[in-house]
C-alpha cells in the first residue's frame, strides 16, 4: 500500500518541529505550531505505518527469514549514512556550534526558551570514545547520559532505530497477543515519565531529557502499524471482520495514553490515510509537497545546527535586537528556511538517496525461488 499524501503529511510535520523551535528561539509564542513534541509523536505514527508496509512486503516476496535481513538493512540503511555524517559535521565544529549557543542564551536571555530540552547543546559526554560508540552504533537513547548530547535532534532517531531491531518481535506477538502488545506498550508509556524522567523533570530510576527509550513511544509505532492493518490487509478479500474489529480495540488502547493533542493529530493522519480522494489528501499529494517529503528527515536533522548559525549571527546585529519578537522570527525564518531548504537538497541527493539506492540494490537481487525454477524478484519501492 503507497498513500502520496504521506510525503506530504511528514514534510508538513518537519516544518512544524523547526518553525516551532525557531518561534521558541526568537521569544515568539505561536501557537500554530506549538508543541514540536506533537509532530515528532505523529512522525512516529507514520514511521509505524511505513514501517508495517516494507516488513509485510518483503517477507512475503522473500521469505520471512531474508525478507527480516532486507527489511533490517533498508531500514538502517534509510537514516544511517545522513545521521553519520551530520554528527561528524557536528563534532568537528562543535566548538562553534556552542559559542553561537552561549551568543544567542546571553543576547535572548530571559526573551526566548534557547536552553529547552532539545536545543540545550552539547555535553562533554558525547565527545569521547564512549559517547561516538553510543552515537555512531545509535543506541544513545538506551543511556540517559547520551540521549540529548549533541547538537542534532537525533534522540528520536535513536528511538526509531530500537524499534528496527525489535519489530519482526513485535510483528509476531502482536499476531498472537495484539490486546496483550498493546496493554503493556500502553502500561509501559505510563509509567516512564515517573521513573525514567518527564523533560526536565527527574525519574525515580533515571533523567532522560527526551523520550528516547522505546518504552516512552512503543505505542505510537503500534498505531501507525495497526493503520497499516486496517487499511491495507483488512481490505483484501478474505479478510475476517473480528480481525478488524480486534485491531480497532488495539488501536484505542494505544490512544488511551496518547495525550488529546497527539490523538488529534493521529485523527487527522487517519483521515488522511482513509481518503486518498479528498482535497486535503490531494493537497499533500502535489509535486511540492511530494518534494519536501522526500527530504524531511534531511529537514529535520539538519535544522537545528542551521538555526544556531542563522540566530548566531543575526544577534550581533544591534537592528535585530531591537525588533519585536514577531519581527524577529519573520526575519530569522527569511535566512533559515531558505538555507535549511538548499542544505537539505543537497544532502538528500548526495546521502541520503544515494543509501536507499545502495540498500535496494543490496536486498532486491533476488527473491525466493518460484515453482517454474525462476526467481522472483522485488520491483523497489520508496521507503
């Protein structure tokens, strides 16, 4: 199943997450895009949903053992090359990267939440041996001490990447058990924020700045691959109505901790899933948009680093300054978005296309055998 709109949908999304932080940045509230945390639960869903979609393709097209190996290595391969070279970039200059931090907190003191938790800069711990161990192997978000360390917003991809390395786990249970999966993933997002820590707020176990263990989000993932299900397997012929109405009950006890504004937005995604006809659907089908789906992640990843040098420089301009906070985010988004744009083209077509390429080539040579003694083979599709 390929839903165009989903491009759209994540492109909409990682323009949320920066405008949202350039509007923190800048001292301006703009409730439009207020709570990032939102975009980056709903980016989730999608993953969820994507991420269903490739498994159940390339287990049936080779076989549950290779299609797991090919499904493992398209996935990796979809965020690791960008993700290794940005935190390389990042560590070389990292020096910079902190004084335009300290420039903007000392000129935007008290007028703009630059030390929030995902914009806090980097910590010492991720300079080391240990901390480019934990980086590079993307397995930070296990460590509290590593999780939200360096200048990217790369928590939640640590999060994306531990539930790579479980979900043919998952997929399993969750045919057996699907109440089961979703009771404890709904149990497990509860209970986190009171001992693993709530933003700034300390756990009983631990301080994870950033919900990057997979028990604070599991359930958004399951939400995003029980749309898949709805959508897509319970509307080929065969398929049983309890099935369905099973994977509805599963779905709503993911929502029951979802938070309302996340479960709105989830709304919004499923009506968008659901009616490919409708204009929104068509609205976020269109060439533009399609474009800017393609390089979201770059969008996103790249973002933050630009936001500092953007902010860094402009607040030695003493005509800055002086503007209020609307005029001030109006202007700083006139330097960024442009910059965040050219920057992530050109990573998009340098790395990150280049390694889903790579990984196609890696895992579609050859398919299972078939009955006539050829070979079936798998026609790439987009991750």
């Amino acid at each position: 199943m390929r839903v165009d709109a989903v491009d759209g949908l994540r492109a909409v999304l990682a323009w949320w997450v920066v405008l949202a932080h350039l509007a923190m940045s800048t001292g301006l509230r703009l409730v439009a895009v207020a709570n990032p945390s939102v975009a980056v639960d709903l980016f989730m869903v999608l993953s969820g949903f994507l991420i269903a979609s490739t498994y159940e393709r390339l287990t049936q097209t080779q076989g549950p053992r290779q299609g797991m190996v090919s499904f493992w290595i398209r996935r990796v391969m979809r965020i690791w090359p960008l993700y290794a070279f940005l935190l390389t970039l990042v560590w070389l200059f990292r020096g910079s990267l902190a004084d335009w931090t300290a420039l903007i907190a000392q000129a935007l003191q008290g007028r703009a939440a630059v030390g929030d938790a995902m914009a806090h800069g980097a910590a010492d711990a991720a300079y080391g041996w240990a901390g480019a161990a934990w980086h590079y192997s993307m397995l930070f978000g296990l460590n509290a001490a590593q999780a939200t360390t360096t200048e990217l917003p790369d928590w939640s991809l640590s999060l994306e990447f531990q539930f790579y390395l479980l979900f043919p786990l998952v997929a399993v249970l969750y045919r057996r058990w699907p109440l089961w999966v979703c009771c404890v993933s709904a149990g497990l997002a509860y209970v986190s924020p009171g001992l693993l820590g709530d933003y700034q707020q300390a756990g009983r176990w631990a301080h994870f700045h950033q919900p990057a263990l997979l028990t604070y989000r599991l359930h958004f993932f399951l939400v995003g691959c029980i749309a898949y299900r709805i959508f897509a397997l319970h509307a080929r012929p065969g398929a049983r109505p309890q099935d369905l109405h099973r994977d509805l009950v599963a779905l709503l006890l993911c929502l029951s901790v979802a938070g309302v504004r996340s479960a709105l937005g989830i709304i919004v995604v499923m009506f968008v899933l659901s009616h490919p006809a409708s204009a929104l659907c068509r609205w976020f089908s269109t060439r533009a948009m399609a474009w800017m789906g393609r390089i979201s992640f770059s969008i996103y990843l790249v973002h933050m680093p630009l936001l500092k040098l953007v902010l860094g420089t402009l607040v030695l301009q003493p005509w800055f300054m002086g503007l209020t906070p609307a005029l001030r985010f109006g202007v700083a988004a006139l330097c960024l978005v442009p910059l965040v744009l050219l920057a992530s083209h050109a990573l998009y077509r340098c790395i990150e296309n280049p390694g889903n390429r790579l990984a196609h080539r890696w895992t579609s040579r050859a398919g299972p055998p078939r009955a006539d003694g050829g070979v079936q083979s798998e026609r790439p599709a987009p991750v």
